[in-house]
C-alpha cells in the first residue's frame, strides 16, 4: 500500500476509535467523493444447496448480528453440550449460526484480523492479551478466549455437524467502507474478505435470508446475544 493510502487508513482507525460500529455510522461516515461500492459483487448461488445439510430432531439457528464476547460460538456449543447429556447423538440435531452485522469477523482467517485490524475496527478485544485482537480468538480457542476451557470454537463444532454462514450483505458494506477509508479498490477488499472466510463457513445472500431459511427448515430462533 502506498503512502497516500496508509493515512486515511489511519485516520479511519482513529475515528472509529471509542465508538461501537454500526451500519448507520459506517455509512454516514464514507467520504463523499468516495467511489461507490456495488452490492452484487457476490453472488451465493449454492446457499439453498448448502441449508440442504441441516439435520436432525432438535434444530435452532442462532442470530449472531454482535460479537458479543463470542456467546454466539458458546451457545451453539451449549446447544450441543446439553443436548448430549439429553441423550440426543450429535447426529441427530444441528445448530446454524448466522455470523451478520457486526458479528462477520468471526468468519474470518487470522490473516484477515492482522491486515485489516478488525479487532480495532468491530471492537473485538483478546481476553489473553487484553488488547485489540489481531486474530480471530472463536475459531480455535486458545487459553482465555472462552470463560471456560472446556468450551469449542468454530472449527471444532463444524465437525461435530454445527453451520456457521455469514451475510454478503455485509461483507459488501463492511468491506466498502474499509476500501473508501483506505483508499483501495472496493472490490478488491471484498475479494479479500471472502477468499480469507474459514473453510465451511457459507456466504449467504443476507443474514436475515438465512435466518428465514433455518427456520424454513425447523430450525428454532435464538437471539445470540450474551
């Protein structure tokens, strides 16, 4: 990145600075000589194939528009957990996570977090070193990312049977917004979130697309916040 990039860069840092982000504020807060950003640069054409997997007698989709310190993470574990100890095989129920708003960074690699700051930017703090994380802390848990030890990430729950999707509406917004404030290309950046999603993690049309879809397909609502 050049030099006339690096300082609006910063300056988008800063201003975000103290202050939760939020879709009003991102977008009230985009240059207006910046170029606009196209909301169909991504299409999930296989998002219907991919709600085919959901399985099971007990079914529920959680509403992960927040972070929320990871409770969206703990509780599909939870959901698990118990339903095991209700006698119910891991085969037998399934629980979506729809990772949207500003919950989306939990659907990204390490690399991501370090390049673009998101620990800064979605105000996501690393409970081990109490500062902005630079990686994402929901996939693989390490020491004092979760209350409890014994709690899964995101990876671990995947191969149980847990779905974890994310919302392109977002990622396009989210990564529009850091593209004007950076002085990159829009579609450049969005390119770059959606290649750096973990593996297995759907893009879907809209969180609240994929919302309707689990509970189209049985899946009982649960708010995901703490």
């Amino acid at each position: 990145m050049d030099t006339q990039s690096k300082t609006p860069r910063r300056a988008f840092i800063g201003k975000l600075a103290g202050t939760t982000i939020g879709l009003p504020a991102l977008l009230s807060s985009i240059p207006s000589e910046a170029e606009p950003f196209n909301l169909n640069t991504y299409a999930p054409v296989d998002a219907d194939e991919w709600f085919k997997k959901v399985k099971g007698k007990h079914k529920i989709v959680y509403d992960a528009s927040e972070p929320h310190n990871g409770f969206p993470v703990i509780w599909s574990w939870a959901f698990y957990q118990t339903n095991n100890q209700t006698n119910t095989p891991d085969s037998d129920m399934t629980a979506v996570v729809v990772f949207r708003h500003n919950a989306i960074p939990m659907a990204m690699k390490d690399e991501l977090w370090a390049k673009y700051k998101l620990g800064e930017v979605f105000k996501i703090n690393d409970n081990n070193t109490k500062a902005a994380a630079i990686r994402n802390p929901f996939y693989v848990p390490q020491g004092a990312d979760f209350p409890m030890a014994a709690i899964e990430g995101i990876k671990r729950q995947q191969e149980r049977g847990a779905m974890f999707c994310v919302c392109d509406l977002a990622l396009t917004v989210y990564s529009g917004f850091v593209a004007s404030a950076a002085g990159l290309k829009p579609e450049d950046v969005k390119a770059d979130w959606v290649a750096g999603l973990h593996p297995g993690i759907q893009v879907v049309p809209s969180g609240v697309w994929a919302i309707g879809r689990a509970q189209e397909k049985g899946c009982g609502y649960c708010y995901a916040g703490g």
